[in-house]
C-alpha cells in the first residue's frame, strides 16, 4: 500500500505499507502533493504485484494515462482516493477510476496560469533571457525527471553515451538540451501534476514547458493526457489535413 | 565583426532522401545557379529526424536550418511526412515558448520534380539569415568560472 | 582566537569595503523561487539574512558544478592546451553556517590529504570563509547529533554572532585577521554565546551509531528505509560534503575541452561498468551507500564524519526522505 505519513518534520512523506497493522500511520492532508504513481515503476514495489495506492486527483489522471500506456499488465491495482468532502473512496474497476477523473478534470492552478501569461507577454528576446537565467542554475540532478510518472524509461536519453547525445556537465546549453528534449517527449503526456517544478531544488519552474506543450496540443488537436484509459496521444498519431501555416 | 554583405551564413538542411533531396540533385543537373550556404544532411525520410538535431546544429555553428520533405500524400513511407508533421508543429511552438529564434528554420515540401524550387528556397532562406546576421543566442551562455559570474553580476 | 566586535550598524559598510577591494564576495541570496543561495553580489543590501539554510552549500565556490580543467585547440597542426586556473579570483564567502565551514575542512581532507587536487588548493587557498551563527534552526537540522553546534567556530576563518545589536567576532586565522577593518572592529573580552544561539535537539549519540553501524550493512530494515528514493541527485548536489565527480569531455578533433562536473552516488548509472554490469543494481544499494560513507566509510578513509546536520539533504528530497531517521532506523538493536 503507498500512501502517505508524517515524518518526524512534521511533513507528510511517502510511506510503503507492508503489514496491516502500520495502515495506523497513512494520513491524508492539502499537503499531501507527491505524485505517488511514480512508485508504480520501482522494481521494489512491483514485485509485490498486488498494490493498493491512495492517489490524489493528479495521481488518478497518472494512472489514467499509465494505464493507457499499457505500463501495469504485471500488477493488480486498487486506487483509493480522497475527495473534496474528505471521503475515503474506493475504486472497484479502472473504468471507475476514468469516469471520476474525467468528472474532477483537474484545471491549470492560478499560478501556472499567471506565469504562463507573464511569459506570453515577453518578447522572444525577454523569453530567451528568462529561461537561459532560469536553466544557468540547473544542476542536473535530474530530480524532475525522478519524480516524473511518465518518465519511465528504463535507460534515458541522456544516459546513451555512444556518442553523448546530451551533455552531462551542467552548464546553460547542455541545460538547454536536456530541458527542451524532456518536454518534447513528455509532450502530450505529462498530467501536470506540477511536481517536476514544485521538487526543483534550484526552484525552476520546469513544469510549466509541459503545461505549454499540453495546452498546445490541446488546441491543434484536440487531445489530452490522462483523460482516457484508450489514449490518445497527439505525436503517435496523425490526420492528413493536419493543419499547419508555417510550411513553404 | 563582418559587415552584413559579407556575412556567408551557414546552413543546414536536413532532407529527405526520397523527395527534396532528389529535387537538389535536379537542380545540380540542371545547372541552376543557387547559393553555396547549404549543407545537406540525407535522411531517409523526414520522419526520421529527430527535434534535438535541430538544436545541435545551431550549437555547432550553424545559423540557419531548411527542413523539407515529401509533400504531404507523397511520402516514399507512407506517413513518415505525417508524423513529422505533428513534430515539427509542436517542437515549434516549444522553441517559441522558450525565447527561440523560429525565424532562423525554415520547413518546406520541395518534391523529386521540384528542382528550381529548392533552389530557389536556398536562396530565400540565404538572404533572410543573412539580415539576420549570424547566430550568437548560444553563444556566452557558458559559464565556468566564478570571475565570469562575477563580471556578469556587476553589468547587470 | 582573537576576539573582536563590531556594531550592526557597521556591518554594511565592512561588506561593501570587502566588495570595493576587488575579490569576489559571495553571499545568500533570497530568489525569486522563494529560495536563498549563495552567489556573486555587489553590496549588502543583497545580502538575505532572514533564513535558516540556504537551499545549496557554497562549496560550489571551491568545487564548482562544472569546471574546466584545461582545453585544447589545434592550430596548424599542433596542440595548444590551455588552463585558467590562474584566473582564479580572490573570493570571500560571507554567510555560511557553522555547519558549512565545518564541511570545508572534510572538502581540504578529502581533496588535498593523500594525492593533492591542484584544481581544489588554487580555489582554496585564495577562498576566505565567514560564517554567522544560527540563531533559529528547523526540524531538519542536527548539527549537534554529529559533533558541532549553532556557535562553533570550526573550519571558517571569521565566525560572526548576532548579540542584540552587535556582531561578535571571533577571528581563527591569519586569513581572517588580514580582512578586518581595524577601523571597525574594537577587541572585545570574551563573551558567551548561549543565549544567541539556536536551541538544535540531539536526534541521536554520534558514539552509538558508531558502534552500531559496524553491522548495519546487512540490516534488512534498508530495503523499506530506502523505498521513497527515486534515485535523483538532489540530496547529493545540496550536500556540502559531497564530492562525487564525473570527468567529461566536450569537443572534437580540432577544438575541446576536459570538464570535471558533479556526479551523484544515486543515480541508477554511477556505478555501471562498461560491461553492463551494475554492483550496486537497485535504490536500495544505492542509498545504503550513501548513509553508509557519510557515517562509516569517511571515518574509516579520512577519520572524520562526512555529515555535519545542515539538513540539506531533508529539505531537498523530492520524497522527504530523512537521513537521521533512516540511519536511527537501519541501527536499531
């Protein structure tokens, strides 16, 4: 069972449920934002096959989309989430855990909105000068990329070295590499569970690339991440009339 | 500092083998006088080039970019030109998100049979970079000294 | 020891004449982010006092996230290598806890002790180290479970403690004798910090984890200890006690360089051999290790602990993971 428990700072921390005696320890609060989904892909949780996870709405979109991946055919899983009324629900089916979401379809928060449309009113050159500032302090730890559900890649990019294809030293343009790959492949699928940029210890807000891409695919084509256990993902798919007005 | 008139962009064209690169071999044949600024990069479809060889080839001193292929419908496999499609349009918008410099890449359907197109591409995209100027956003973004952090601090 | 004070109201002025004369003065700094971290600045009123830690250790100043160790060009068919570490600017660092200029002195064991890092000595040696006491502290610290305290003048040159409306300054070496402003400062009788400084609760007896952890390799309390970590590098890049690199080379048959970068013992691939095979295969052997060096294998190979308790590493963790518990937890009797 992954839920979570507070920590001896007082915040509440993941916590592995193995015996049915410490389920004294889960609690559930507005504090409680990890996207526990992740979990899901540890070796060491998996092997238990049989996994219950409390999940906040951003977790259940994660699960939506996972499952649409096809990324739990070993695993039996019960989901478990708490509403707004503080009720404690249990899911019988994955379709029961689909409508809910698609009933609670979390919206963008307030401030990803307000930094989105600060951005949006930069010229190119401001846009530039504020994400070459912001990538100069990454370290690389790539922190964002562990605590991503949807970054699951048994070997990433960025650990292919024959040749180097992304620059290991944490420098701005190797930064640069990193961050805009990240978000092509996460494009259209990403959940914005927003944990990416809330986890970033030098406090770059990387999650707003993906919300971007998200927000633009969702406008050319009319698909989103986390809605159905079919999926739809823009960039496996096409449509011949595609329409585009920048192609000579 | 070159002047603007004898700046000789660099620049770099990923082509698909099947279509836009047969329509340069054309206008080689044929004798079409065109700009020298082009470097060619064969791939066999444009399906196949991936968004960071985009990025790479301005790191490595390139100052603009002509991605072309197969008109849509066209495609030697199919719908590789399909696909790329979606790609581009999406890692666009990305670059454009993050202070990218869009202008500087040029994407095109140039066909087999289109030889003076693509000649005549080169030679827009040419002399758009060159008003431009060369590409200089990567370059100073490096930091690796303290002094030059420093340096930094005070010009702010 | 000498023993000096100067008032608050001079501070400023002593900062701003350290800027002016020309060396580098790196000092926290409150971002945007909501978060404190050392950088470069020009005057005090950049300088944020009001924290507890800042979110990265300033070790960054002697062992930077990437630095170069010499490039190479080609030109007319011969090599030129060069190296800018003669370019290496006077720095004072101003602000640091206890903790941290406790940390400088495992960062000078462990770089200069057995085969002297050059890279390291040049930064070192024209490095002056200024630490302010702590006045608050938060559940994440645990300086006095390993040894120090909120006061202790350990590893830095001049320790500064806030007294109501003085500074108190006690001087340890030659360095920090040399940037005092006689001007400014008046010698002091020695007075008693106590009452100053922060109150930090022993979370456990550093001789009992000692004797304990002889035998914790094989506890089986890792496994669940370590289940939250998704092996990210935070913890270790926050750390300012962590010196884990990686050697990089960028570049091509004509122009390049050699970069030694940071590199983190959590990450899946530290420890991958070139034959595909993984001695420390999972999270689980990968945070073993690192609690394990921290409060072993550093006092087995350098004779001191490499945790001072800044508590970075809590505050940093995606998943909350808590250093203090786990190592309590997996030397459980």
């Amino acid at each position: 069972m992954i839920g979570f428990k507070e920590a001896l700072t007082k915040q509440p921390v993941p916590c592995f449920i193995e015996k049915a005696s410490d389920v004294e320890q889960l609690i559930y609060t507005e504090d409680c934002k990890n996207n526990l989904s992740v979990y899901l892909h540890k070796p060491e949780v998996r092997q238990a096959k049989k996994i219950g996870i409390l999940a906040n709405i951003s977790t259940l979109r994660a699960l939506v989309q996972l499952i649409s991946e096809n990324q739990f055919w070993d695993i039996e899983l019960t989901v478990l989430t708490v509403n707004d009324l503080g009720e404690v629900l249990l899911f019988d089916t994955l379709e029961a855990v689909e409508a809910y979401v698609q009933a609670n379809f979390p919206n963008y928060t307030e401030e990803e909105i307000k930094l989105l449309g600060y951005l949006e009113s930069l010229s190119r050159e401001e846009r530039w000068k504020y994400w070459t500032d912001q990538f100069a302090n990454c370290i690389k730890c790539y922190a964002c990329r562990a605590v991503c559900p949807m970054c699951y890649c048994p070997q990433c990019t960025v650990e292919c070295n024959q040749p180097q294809w992304i620059k290991l030293s944490a420098q701005t343009t190797g930064n640069l590499e990193w961050h805009t790959m990240r978000a092509m492949h996460l494009a259209g699928r990403c959940i914005n569970c927003g944990e990416c940029g809330r986890i970033c210890p030098v406090g770059i807000p990387v999650h707003l690339l993906t919300v971007r891409m998200n927000q633009d695919l969702f406008k050319e084509f009319g698909t989103r991440s986390g809605y159905a256990l079919k999926g739809d993902y823009a960039l496996n798919n096409f449509k011949p009339d595609d329409k585009e007005g920048f192609i000579k | 500092m070159q002047s603007m008139s004898d700046f000789e962009p660099k620049i770099v064209a990923f082509v698909c083998n099947w279509c836009t690169y047969a329509g340069a071999d054309l206008a080689g044949t044929s004798r079409t006088q065109y700009a020298p600024s082009v470097r060619i990069v064969r791939f066999p479809c444009t399906g196949r080039i991936d968004f960071m060889l985009l990025m790479k080839a301005f790191e490595n001193g390139a100052d603009g970019i002509i991605v072309s292929g197969c008109h849509p419908n066209d495609c030697h496999y199919t719908s590789g030109n399909f696909h790329a499609r979606r790609r581009w349009i999406v890692f666009r918008s990305l670059l454009d998100f993050i202070g990218f410099d869009t202008d500087r890449i040029t994407f095109s359907w140039v066909s087999a049979a289109e030889g003076k197109k693509w000649a005549t591409l080169v030679n827009e995209v040419t002399e758009h970079i060159q008003a431009k100027g060369p590409f200089t956003d990567l370059d100073k973004l490096d930091f690796i000294q303290l002094k030059e952090q420093y340096d930094e601090a005070i010009t702010k | 020891m000498e023993i000096t004070t100067i008032t608050s109201e001079n501070i400023p002025t002593f900062f701003n004449n350290l800027v002016k004369s020309g060396k580098v003065v790196v000092a926290p700094v409150l971002k945007q982010s909501g978060k404190v971290f050392f950088e470069p600045v020009q005057s005090y009123d950049q300088v944020s006092t009001d924290y507890i830690q800042t979110a990265f250790s300033a070790k960054s100043v002697v062992f930077p996230k990437v630095e170069e160790l010499f490039s190479y060009v080609r030109k007319e068919g011969d090599f030129t290598i060069t190296s800018h570490l003669t370019e290496v600017p006077e720095t004072i660092i101003w602000g640091l806890r206890p903790c941290d200029s406790s940390a400088f002195n495992y960062l000078t064991d462990f770089f200069l002790k057995e085969n002297p890092d050059a890279y390291y000595k040049t930064r070192k040696e024209r490095t002056t180290l200024i630490a302010v006491s702590c006045a608050k502290a938060d559940a994440a610290c645990f300086c006095t479970s390993v040894g120090l305290n909120p006061g202790s003048t350990t590893g830095c040159d001049i320790l500064l403690t806030v007294m109501g409306d003085i500074y108190y300054a006690e001087i340890s070496t030659e360095k920090g004798k040399a940037i005092l402003d006689p001007t400014l400062f008046i010698d002091s009788p020695e007075k008693s910090k106590d009452e100053y400084l922060a109150k930090v609760e022993t979370k456990f007896s550093m001789d009992q984890i000692k004797e304990r952890i002889e035998n914790a390799y094989e506890s089986t309390e890792w496994k669940h200890e370590s289940m939250g970590c998704f092996g990210c590098g935070a913890c270790a890049f926050s750390c300012p006690t962590c010196t884990c690199f990686d050697i990089q080379d960028e570049g091509n048959t004509e122009s390049g360089k050699r970069l030694r970068c940071w590199d983190a013992c959590g990450l899946g691939q530290f420890t991958k051999h070139a034959s595909g095979h993984n001695p420390r295969p999972n999270q689980t052997a990968r945070r073993r290790q690192r609690l394990m060096h921290k409060f072993k294998y550093s006092v087995e190979n350098l004779g001191i602990i490499s945790c001072v308790g800044c508590g970075r590493c809590i505050r940093v963790c995606p998943a909350h993971l808590n250093i203090f518990e786990n190592i309590l937890n997996v030397t459980k009797a």
